[in-house]
C-alpha cells in the first residue's frame, strides 16, 4: 500500500505558511481544516495555506508537496489514529468514534492519490467554486531512466489543464514574513 508523506525542497514553505510541516510527516491533503472558513475573507498566509497545502499530521503544519511512499498496514493504522487524535484535540470531533470514521475517509482518500509510482510528487490547488471546496492534484514524477543529480531537473506534470488564474508574488510573502 502506499501513503502520502510531507516533502520539503526548499525551504520556501518555511515562509509561506504560518506553519510548515516537517519533512517526512504522514500527510493528508487537510480541506477540512477550512470546512467552515468564508474563502472571501482569507488573505496572506491563510490563503496561501488554503490554495496550495497538504495537512502535516503530526505537527499539524503544512508542505507544497507531499511524495508517495510504500506503507505498511502498521502505517496505516497509525497514521488513522494519529490523525482521529488531532481531530479530537484540534478540531472538536464530537468523540473519538466519529474522528476515527472521519480519519478512515481521509486516509481512503489518500490512498486513492497515491495510485500513482512510489516517489510521485503531488502538488494541490484548491478553489471554492458553487458553495465547495475544489481540489486538483498535479503530479510531478521521473519520466524513467536514471535518476536526476537535482530535484527540479525532473518533472513531468500531469493535470496541467488548469492553470491558478492568480499571481503570487513570493518576495512579498517573504517579506511580510519576517516583520
């Protein structure tokens, strides 16, 4: 089986997200941290964080992109109790039994992207779009033969269809970053 883990670069997502999630945490995409959020009124790093991030579990921290990895059921099982405890701690899930079930989907969920080759590299894009929240995933993955020197001398995108219809202006986030 195959599970999602956080994946760090560079360190750009030190500065665009409030909180950037270690390298190598298990990882879940986290849409529901914004289940009840009014997307008008999100701006700087909260936007940043909804449009692009991928839910660290363990520290709850956020990464651009998450690798495909193979798991174990041991992983697994872990990684749906980690996640039903931070539901019940973080965020309000009414008991343990209902952050379990809710645990359970989210992992079925990445499962499902996880489809693709082991050491796939996934990137999300999210919009609210008729009342929901919608998530594209990009992969990024070695097209074969030997394996590059360089991380960014690789990449094959799938999903490409779309492209955010939005600039960001990196310097600036850095910038308010360090006030």
């Amino acid at each position: 089986m195959k599970l999602l883990r956080t994946i760090r670069l560079d360190s750009s997502d030190t500065f665009i997200f409030e909180k950037a999630a270690e390298p190598g945490e298990w990882a879940v995409s986290g849409a529901f941290v914004f289940w009840n959020a009014d997307p008008s009124k999100l701006d700087g790093k909260i936007r940043a964080t909804f449009r692009g991030g991928f839910l660290g579990i363990s520290t709850l921290g956020w990464s651009t992109l998450v690798q495909i990895v193979e798991a174990t059921e041991d992983d697994r099982r872990a990684v749906v109790a980690l996640l039903a405890e931070k539901l019940v701690s973080n965020f309000g899930a009414p008991t343990f039994d209902d952050a379990v079930a809710a645990a359970e989907d989210e992992v079925a969920f990445v499962q499902s992207l996880s489809a693709q080759p082991r050491d796939t590299l996934i990137a999300v894009h999210r919009s609210f779009e008729e009342g929901a929240v919608r998530e594209s995933f990009r992969t990024l993955r070695h097209r074969g033969g030997p394996k590059p020197a360089r991380a960014f001398s690789f990449p094959e995108v799938e999903g490409e269809d779309e492209q955010p219809d939005e600039n960001v202006d990196l310097i600036a986030i850095a910038e308010r970053g360090r006030r």
